[in-house]
C-alpha cells in the first residue's frame, strides 16, 4: 500500500523533452485549456536568469442571464 518511485536515464533528443516538460508544466498550473474555446501562451526558457515562466491566457464565452417579472 505505500508509493514508490523511480528515476531512470533516458536518452532522447532535447526539444522532445523541453516540450514534454513545458506541456506537463501548463497541465499542472492550467489544467483543462485544451477544452471549449481553449486557451494560449508559451512557456520561456529563461537561461540568463536561470527560470521557467508560463504566459498564459484562457478563452471563454461568458453570460449573464437575467428574469425580470412585469
């Protein structure tokens, strides 16, 4: 019954692990963009201040809906 981890080396070309890594970010901080109207951004590598950052933006479609008796 208890978790249990490993780390294993794998080799494989660097923009598929810096794409697997940046979709896994954007997954973890905006689950959920990929469905109805979507969303947008990009993730920077920052090498000059040693970062990661997610520019992101949600679309949606919003209402108000109101019922007034006359």
């Amino acid at each position: 019954g208890r978790w249990q981890s490993a780390v294993a080396d794998e080799e494989r070309p660097l923009d598929d692990a810096l794409l697997d890594f940046a979709m896994e970010a954007v997954n973890a901080h905006h689950g959920g963009w990929e469905n109805n109207d979507g969303g947008a951004g990009e993730v920077i590598f920052d090498c000059t201040s040693d970062s990661v950052r997610l520019e992101h933006k949600d679309y949606y479609i919003e209402s108000v809906c109101t019922e007034t008796t006359l």
